[in-house]
C-alpha cells in the first residue's frame, strides 16, 4: 500500500495494512496480486465471516 499526497508518503507492507484495518474492526482479508507489485487488500466491515444459517419456512 502507498500513501500518496503526504508529506512523507512511502509504502507499506499487506501486513501493516492488514494491521490497522483489523484495529478498526475490519475481518476478512482477501489479497490479490494485480501485476508484479501492484495489488489490491479486501476487507469486510464488522463482520467475523461466519453466516447464519439461512431460516427455513414452517
């Protein structure tokens, strides 16, 4: 990841990315290599990734 349009902008590592998004209440990463060292981090918003089982009609 790079932060761009800062003052001391510089890369960061998926793990210091992952890092802080975990710390606000991030889950489910998912990395994907776009290009040689271009990627993209996904992350889900307050969710744990568990899915409740779907109610069934009486």
């Amino acid at each position: 990841m790079m932060l761009l349009f800062t003052e001391r902008g510089r890369c960061y590592t998926w793990q210091e990315a992952t890092a802080w998004l975990k710390r606000a209440g991030f889950s489910r990463f998912r990395q994907t290599r776009v290009d040689g060292k271009i990627g993209i981090l996904e992350a889900t918003l307050g969710s744990t990734g568990r899915r409740k089982p779907a109610s069934r009609p009486r």
